[in-house]
C-alpha cells in the first residue's frame, strides 16, 4: 500500500480528488504526506496483517488492487492506494 498523510480532511479529500483525476500519486506524496514514507512516494512496502492499524488494515485488506480512498486514524487523514 501507498499513503499520503496529512492533518486536515480538506485537504485529504483534496488530494484524493488529484488523484482520482490522474495525477501523479508519487508525486503527491512527496509534496504533501507527513510521512517518512513521503521520501519514497508515499510506498509502505509489503506488511501482513496485525503489523498496521486497525483502520489502516481494514481498507488495504478488503480494497481490490489499484482501490483508492481515504482513511481517518489517530495519526491523521490518509489518502490510500492498494498497490497489490
């Protein structure tokens, strides 16, 4: 999977509406996530399940491939993509 992390659901929804038209995820990523993973386009690489937040996991795990949306957790708002 793949995140943008950002605090505020304005821009969240923003960006997942970027997305959806065709912008550059990557890209994105590195302009706006919170996230260490910025640096690599937002990519958290493989993970199992129980290494994740609940919320996080719910949507990567029941998201087909290439499925997008946003997420709500403790940390912020995450613009996700199912990258397999």
């Amino acid at each position: 999977a793949s995140h943008i992390l950002v605090r505020d659901e304005g821009l969240a929804r923003e960006l997942l509406n970027k997305v959806l038209e065709g912008e550059c995820f990557e890209e994105l990523a590195k302009q706006h996530s919170k996230c260490p993973s910025a640096r690599k386009g937002g990519d958290l690489g493989w993970f199992k399940r129980g290494r994740m937040i609940k919320e996080f996991e719910k949507f990567c795990f029941s998201s087909k491939k290439g499925g997008v949306g946003l997420v709500k957790t403790q940390f912020g708002w995450h613009v996700m993509r199912v990258l397999s």
